[in-house]
C-alpha cells in the first residue's frame, strides 16, 4: 500500500484501527505496467487547478483551485463538494491517517483543518501560521504534529488538535516553498526558492546540516527575478532517499523556457543521487514527484505549450524509461492506495485518474 510522505511509517503503527486495515487492498504488482498507463475517469471543474491529493484510504480525491476554493471528490461515486473560506490560492494539502480530516494551506497565509465526515464541511480550526503565503503543509508520521513553512522564511511545527506553535525555525534567507518530516519522524526537511535545503533536527530544536539544490534556481533576466523553489517534494517509503521537483535552467520563466528537474538525494549522505530532465523539447516545470511502492517513480510536468507529461524512472537509472504525454499541463500528483492508479490536477480545470495497467484488465476507477 502506498502512502503519502510522512504517512508512510503512520501507516505501520496501531493508530490505524481495524476498520482501515480492513480497507487496505491486496495488490497485484504483476499487474502493474507504467508503459500501459491510461486514462480511466476525468473529474471536471470549471477553472484551472493548483493542486491535489488522495487521502489515505483513497476515499476521497482533493483539489485546489484558481477560484480559491478546495473541491472534493468521492472517489466510487464521483459525487463533489466544495469548501470555501480560503483567501487565495491553495497550493498543499494533508490528511489524517483514517481519511477524515483535512489540512489545506493558502498562499493568504493560512492552514484550515476540515472534518470530511460532515456533509457540508466547514473549517473547524484556522491556524494563521505565516505572515504571507504559507505554502505548505504536512502531517507528522505519528499523527501528533503539523509542519507548515512560507513567505516569512519559517519553518513551523504545530500541535495537530490544539493548533498551538510548538517550534520554530528560522534560517532561509528566501521564501520556503516545501516541508516534510522524515518518516522516522525525528526530523523535518525545508527547500527554499534559491535551492537551499535544510535539515531541522526536532529534539534538539536546531538545524542539522543542508543539502545543495542550487541548480533547481535561476534568475529571470527579462523580469529581473529570482525563480525556482520545490513543486513538490517527498521521501521514499523507507527515508533512504529525498526527492525534489521543480525548474533549472532558467530563460525566461514567465515565458516558461525553462526545464523540470527532479533532484534525488541519498538522505544519509546527503550527496545527490541523480538529476532527472525529460526530453530536450520540454520545457516547463516539474510540478509532482512520487514513489510507487515496486520502487519506480513517477513525475508529472507542465510544458510551455500547455501540455504535459508523465515520466517514469526505475531505480538506479539516470533517465526516465517511459514518458506519457497529457492533453493538458500537469499542476499536480499523487496516488492511490491500490498502486494501480493515479490522479494529475490539469490546468484545463479537472483532474484525471489514471490506471497503470493493460486496459483489458481495467476494473471501473
């Protein structure tokens, strides 16, 4: 079964009761093939998406929106919901390890905490945790804690029921676009807009040491800005290996001549594994990155022409092995529980699920 990030290790421990053990579906990876992978179902909306996820027990499909509003789908009946109260844009999302809560982070600054179990959820907590975008939010893996950074340089780590501020830290010299505990739970990881990675150590309150991610940046000479920060960031379900989406090669980034990257770093060394680049004639950014549970990877990208792609990499290898193209650009990534499928938030405003195997094998998404 394949989890999202700090969920991974939560998974293995007895917070989950039987009900959701019972939910848990036999996999069949020799049914699994990435270069068979098709689309199965479309989710539409009305304006572009930002963002998605899949909870845990894949019950529910979530996106965020250019119309600032975080849209939910059930994932047997297709049935949507919306929820509203959001300031701006919202760019990252977490669950609880059943399912029924929702963390959902606005570039207005702000983390909403939603109980799906309600039919018209409303937003039961809202933490102000940044002054300017908070960009991201993730879940501790024992369930306990909530990490969320932004435009004021922080990093910041949360009591999950009460919303208290339990720590924070300082460090980054730029907006900090990503954060993710490690699964082992004793630390977090922060990357910046310039490539800086930090490491928090969350005993000792400190940092720990950092990673160079330098080339996942680039100065805009045309709008004379600085460009690049993650897209999207996770570790590998054992914490052996941290994987950073984003852009190098820097042209002119409002133009989108630029080229998606997917840095791969070997977390007890801290050296980089290995850069990953699509073909030549991609340009644009690379906006999710996931680890499936047979050990290859996904990355989904968003070209300047409006496209998109996936790309899949086996590990230990320096190139992608198969590359899908998309009818639209990819804004975000993530999978289900069953490993079969994935979903991609699309810019023409739905996300599609696809499934990973032969189509004469499909069951109904």
């Amino acid at each position: 079964m394949i989890l999202n990030n700090s969920q991974a290790i939560a998974a293995k421990k007895p917070i989950l009761d039987d009900a959701i053990e019972a939910r848990k579906p036999a996999i069949d990876y020799d049914a699994i093939d990435p270069v068979k992978t098709h689309i199965v179902a479309e989710l539409k909306h009305t304006v572009p998406l930002t963002s998605c996820r899949v909870d845990p027990t894949s019950r529910f499909i979530v996106a965020g929106a250019q119309d600032l509003d975080v849209h939910i789908w059930d994932y047997k009946t297709k049935a949507k919901r919306t929820l509203t109260g959001h300031t701006s844009w919202v760019r990252s999302f977490d669950f609880s390890a059943d399912g029924n809560t929702l963390y959902s982070a606005c570039w207005g600054g702000d983390i909403n905490v939603w109980d799906l179990r309600e039919a018209e959820p409303k937003s039961k907590m809202t933490i102000p945790a940044h002054k300017g975008s908070a960009r991201w939010v993730r879940i501790s893996p024992d369930q306990t804690k909530l990490a969320t950074c932004g435009n004021d340089l922080l990093v910041k780590v949360w009591e999950r029921k009460t919303g208290k501020l339990l720590q924070s830290f300082a460090g980054h010299e730029r907006h900090v676009y990503a954060v993710d505990f490690h699964p082992s739970g004793k630390q977090l990881v922060s990357q910046d807009l310039m490539g800086v990675i930090h490491i928090w150590d969350l005993e000792t309150g400190k940092q720990a040491r950092s990673l160079d991610a330098s080339v996942m940046t680039g100065y805009d000479k045309k709008f004379a800005a600085d460009m690049g920060g993650a897209r999207d960031l996770q570790f590998s379900p054992d914490g052996s290996e941290l994987a950073t989406a984003g852009i190098t090669n820097v042209v002119n980034s409002f133009a989108g001549v630029q080229d998606p990257i997917i840095m791969l770093f070997n977390w007890k060394t801290g050296k980089e594994n290995t850069r990953l680049k699509p073909d030549k004639t991609f340009e644009g950014i690379a906006w999710g990155v996931r680890y499936h549970p047979e050990g290859f990877l996904i990355g989904a990208g968003a070209n300047r022409s409006g496209k998109g792609e996936l790309w899949f990499r086996k590990p230990g290898e320096d190139e992608f092995f198969h590359t899908m193209k998309l009818p639209t650009a990819a804004r975000g990534l993530d999978l289900l529980s069953d490993a079969r499928h994935l979903i991609v938030a699309h810019s023409d405003s739905a996300v599609r699920i696809y499934r990973m195997t032969e189509e004469n094998k499909q069951k109904q998404a």
